[in-house]
C-alpha cells in the first residue's frame, strides 16, 4: 500500500516537471518556413507558409526567392499573442500560393530575416518537383479534360486555338484563349500574360460573349473565351506564342455521406495554362513589292478639288482586314503637273468581337505648275492576299481646270460682299433711334428739372426762420398762389407747406433745434409739389 502511494507521488511529480518543461519551451519556437506538398504536377497550386516568431513577428513582409515557380496572389497573414505563466510570445503567419512554371526541380528559399533587435537568421531552402503533365503540350480540350479526370484532377483546363497556322509576314492571324470546365466556376482572372516580341498585336474585346454548354465526347462543360489577340507576324519564321495562365476559384463537394452531404462544399484554387503555339511564318513572295497583305482591302479616292486658287486636294482611304499603321501611301502611276504634299490623317481600328479592320486616310495636295487643264494621275496601291496572290488596287485619273499655285504663295484674298439692305432692316433702325433720342430727351429734362429744384431751393432757404418764411411766401405769390389758401388746401402741395410752416415755426419759437439741410428739405417737398 504504501509502495502504491509512493509510485503515485512520483508519476504525478514527473507529470508536473514534463508540464512545467513545455511551458517554458514555448517561447523557444523557431522560425520556419513549409509547403504543402513536395512533389506537383503542372496545374497543381502549392501553399508555402512562413512562420515568424517574437522579435522577428515585428516584419511587415518578407522576400522568398523562388525558382521555377511563381506566387499567384498577394500572401495572406495573421498574427498571434500568447501570455503563458508571466511570459509572453508573438507569432505572424505568411501565407502563399503558387503554381509552376515549368517542369524539373523547382526551389522556395532561402529567406534572410532581419529581426527589429539586428537579429539575422536564414531559413534553408526547400526543393519541390514539379511533374510534367502527360497532356501539357496539346490544346486539345476533351485529351486534356480525359487526363485531368483519369488523375483525379478538377476537370477544368485553358485551351489556346488559333484562326491559322501559317501566314504570311504582316497577315493577320487571330489568337482565342478559351476556358474549358466541367465544375463549378466561382470566379477567374488571368493570372500569367505571354509576352508577344514577334508580333504586333490588337486586343479584341470578348467580355460580351456568353457562356456555351457544348458535349466534349459524352462529357458536358462550360465553354467561355477569356482572351482574344489579332496578331501580325513582325518577320519570317517559326514565331512562338507563349502560355497564358489563369487562377480560377472552383466550389468543390466535400465527400460526406451525411443527410445535407450534397450541400456541404469548399472552395478550391487552381492554375491552369494553355499549351504554346507555333506560327510560321512564310516570307513575301518574290515579286513586286506589296503596301499591305490582307483580306477585304479596298481603296477609296475623293474627287480633286481646288478651293481659293490654291493646291488641288485628293482624299485617299486605305481600308480592310490588316495591318495599315505603317503602310505607304499608295502612289501615283506618274508623276503629276506640280509638287506633291502628302498629309497623313487619322487611323482608326476597328476592334470586332472576332478580327481586328483598320481604317488609314491621306490628303494629297498638288500644287499645279501651270494654268488650264491639269490632269491627276491615276493612283495604284499593290495589297497581298492570304491565298499569295497580288492584287493591285487603282484609282482612275481625273482632269479639272485649275489655277497655277506653289506652296509658298499666300491664297488671294476673298471679294467682300455686302449684304443688301431690306426694308425690315430699315424699319428696325428707325425704331432704335426714335428710342435713342427719346431716352435721350427724358434723361436731359429730368436733368433739367433737377438743376432748377436746386437753384429754387438755394433761392428760398435763408439763415433764419422768419427770412425763409417771407422767401417762401414770395415765391408762392410769384406763381399766383395765395399761402392762406395754401394752408387750407388738401393737397400734397398743401400737406408740404403746412410741414415747412410748422417747422419754421417751432424754430422761431426756439422750441426745437434743427439744421439747414431739414429745412432745406421741406423745402425741395413743396417745390416738387
């Protein structure tokens, strides 16, 4: 009994020293960085994670060098905060995805890490293989989906098809990236763009087109194009079309037997890339040299014309399926009677759902060497059509009488004209200047009767009370008004009067005090009266 109890302390001493020993090492994490997996296939996506502890949690990002691969996203990080017996701890997770670029040994590390303190420490690198697909190098979507699904894969891949596999130098070839996928898509974005250096290139919108269902043998999937290129080879040769990639989200059932297993689901990352294509490229033709090389091309010519004695205009328009941003102006069988100025106008590109057409004008100006009747030559443009026949495209010669001109000779000044005169023009000049002289005669007897107001008031105001009363009345009498009269009177004329008697009044009485200018003032109401 005894040795039992004995036994008993002794396991529970060893449990609490075990206990206490694990909680001491639990500031004592390392850095570290993983992946998920060490062996992947091509379309595969690997989670790299990157652990940072205590001083080193500080960082608010970190570099990883990679070899053979690339991050498909921004990482995405947490950070943690422990307090354990008095002792605390940080920790800040980094977390990536990314996918291959090629097959063979792929390389995540190493990571120099910069502690806030000056700590340094590096993190060993970490090799993943990454496997080639069997069906990488074909853009055949039911091989492609066939192997996805024999691996065990997500059916979803990117297919690359072109309008043509051989062209000639500066035809247009049309380049579609379609998404093939029999899951469920969540959302996409394109993640990897090829880089295009043999080609001059035209962006056809596709964000217009719908969605297809189509059967790929007895497979049914969702057909959507992603991206669409009209491409013009720059040279001759075997010219290469890189791989485009894309990051897709897909909802993916999780494998339950339960009752509600058909709606339990997570959502999955993947990559996918379209194999390479091949364009060769074929060389001109010997022969003549051609302007442009394309299908549909057309030319059209405007009619000479010579405005104002000056040089003679003829609008030429180049227009089809190719590449016209550095065609040379078509040209003239001979040479005309003059000198010749060619002014390149406006270009315009059509970018349709399915090709790209361009649209390039020119002005000619002649300047004729001589009076009479000059004839514009007749204009030629050689074109290449994708079958290797030359085509040439004319434009008929013209003739028109013209006036001599050179290009520094100002053009003759217009003959003026003046309008006839009519008779609702007449009427309407009558009318403003009966106006004008009426405003005119208003504002000079408003003036004139105003300056007398003031000379009258200057007249009648004197320095004291009873003189400006004795003036008032002389100045009423002068006008065949009697002032006894006045004060009885019910007028305005009256109501002033009575107004500048009581205050004449009242100041000679001493009874208020008031200034010349109120007395004034009554006296300009009875005068205006």
């Amino acid at each position: 009994m005894v040795r039992q109890k004995s036994e008993g302390r002794r396991q529970k001493y060893v449990a609490q020293i075990l206990l206490l020993s694990a909680f001491c090492l639990l500031p004592l994490r390392a850095n570290d960085i993983s992946v998920d997996k060490h062996v992947m296939q091509m379309d595969d996506s690997i989670t790299i994670t990157v652990t940072l502890e205590n001083e080193f949690a500080n960082l608010g990002s970190i570099r990883i060098p990679l070899q053979n691969l690339a991050f498909s996203g921004a990482p995405s990080v947490s950070s943690e905060f422990q307090w354990i017996n008095g002792a605390t701890s940080r920790r800040k997770l980094f977390t990536y995805t990314a996918h291959a670029t090629a097959a063979g040994n792929a390389v995540v590390g190493p990571i120099t890490l910069h502690g806030t303190a000056g700590q340094v420490e590096t993190l060993a690198p970490i090799s993943i293989q990454v496997v080639a697909d069997a069906a990488a190098g074909t853009n055949d979507p039911l091989k492609i989906l066939r192997e996805l699904m024999a691996t065990n894969r997500d059916a979803i891949c990117l297919v690359a098809e072109a309008d043509k596999t051989s062209a000639f130098t500066g035809e247009e070839i049309v380049v579609t990236w379609t998404l093939y996928n029999a899951t469920a898509v969540q959302q996409y974005a394109i993640g990897d763009i090829p880089k295009l250096e043999d080609f001059w290139t035209e962006e056809l919108d596709v964000r217009g087109e719908p969605q297809q269902q189509i059967m790929l043998g007895n497979l049914l999937v969702q057909k959507l194009p992603i991206r669409r290129v009209a491409l013009f080879p720059l040279h001759s040769g075997s010219l290469f079309v890189p791989s485009l990639g894309v990051n897709a989200s897909i909802l993916k059932r999780v494998g339950t037997r339960g009752p509600f297993s058909f709606y339990e689901g997570m959502e999955v990352d993947v990559h996918r890339r379209s194999a390479p294509l091949t364009i060769h490229a074929r060389p001109i033709p010997p022969g003549p040299p051609v302007a442009v090389v394309g299908d549909s091309v057309t030319m059209r010519c405007g009619v000479p014309v010579q405005r104002n004695g000056g040089p003679v205009a003829i609008d030429v328009t180049l227009n089809g399926r190719a590449n016209l941003r550095a065609v040379a102006p078509p040209s003239f069988e001979r040479p005309p009677a003059g000198s010749v100025q060619i002014i390149d106008k406006k270009l315009d590109v059509h970018r349709v759902r399915y090709d790209a057409w361009m649209s390039r004008q020119w002005q000619y100006l002649i300047f004729p060497s001589r009076d009479g009747e000059f004839a514009a030559p007749a204009m030629t443009a050689d074109v290449l059509s994708s079958d290797g026949a030359r085509k040439q495209l004319r434009c008929d010669a013209t003739t028109l009488i013209v006036r001599a001109a050179t290009p520094n000779e100002p053009p003759p000044r217009l003959a003026t004209r003046r309008p006839p005169v009519t008779r609702p023009a007449v009427a309407l000049w009558v009318v403003a200047v009966v106006l004008t002289c009426t405003l005119i005669a208003l504002a000079v007897a408003r003036t004139q009767r105003s300056q007398r107001i003031r000379s009258a008031v200057r007249h009648i105001v004197r320095p004291t009370a009873p003189e400006t009363r004795i003036a008032v009345d002389a100045y009423l009498q002068s006008r065949g008004i009697e002032p006894g009269a006045l004060m009885r009177e019910a007028s305005d004329r009256g109501d002033a009067y009575r107004s500048l008697r009581s205050l004449l009044d009242a100041l000679e009485r001493d009874r208020i005090v008031a200034g010349e200018r109120e007395v004034a003032e009554r006296v300009r109401d009875l005068v205006t009266a």
